[in-house]
C-alpha cells in the first residue's frame, strides 16, 4: 500500500522535528567523541546517523501504529526516498550548528 499524503506529510514534520533538535544532537556527539568506547571519531557522521536513525524510527513507528501492521518494504522505500531527498538539508543544517 503506498504512503498516504498524511504518512508522507508525518514523516516531513518527522525531518522538520529532527533538524530543528540538530544542535542538542551536535552537542550530544562531542561528548560522545569523548568516550572512547563509542569509537565516534567524526562528530557530523555521528549526528547524522543518529538524526536519519531517529527519523526512520518515527517513520516506522507510526506508520506500524497507525496501520496496527509492520509497514512492507516498499513503504519503507518510499520512506527513504523521501528522506534521501532531504538529506542535503539535514548536513546541512548540521553543518550551520558548528
């Protein structure tokens, strides 16, 4: 079943919240960097694996909630691509914070 306008729509206010908690993330990653068991060496990659994790995250959970199913895989793609589309804007953004 593909992604409805308001599943589109969630996961854009997904990526909207994200970018807007970039600077808590950034500063979450410099201390990470610190711990030497995390093995963080570059605090941008850090961030932005850890901003589209908590993207997709979202994406599936609600999706799953809302549909009482796990979403198929090609629901899951059509997630990525959406995601993938704004990836620019999330380094970015990420960049901006220092």
């Amino acid at each position: 079943m593909p992604l409805t306008n308001e599943e589109r729509g969630q996961l854009e206010k997904s990526i909207d919240i994200e970018i807007s908690r970039l600077k808590r993330t950034v500063d979450f990653a410099r201390v990470a960097m610190k711990n030497k068991e995390w093995g963080v060496q570059n605090d941008s990659d850090f961030v932005l694996g850890w901003s589209l994790g908590s993207i997709i995250s979202d994406f599936s959970h609600n999706i799953s909630y809302t549909r009482q199913v796990n979403p198929p895989q090609e629901d899951i793609n059509e997630g990525v691509d959406i995601i993938s589309k704004r990836v620019r804007e999330i380094k970015e953004a990420i960049f901006k914070c220092g």
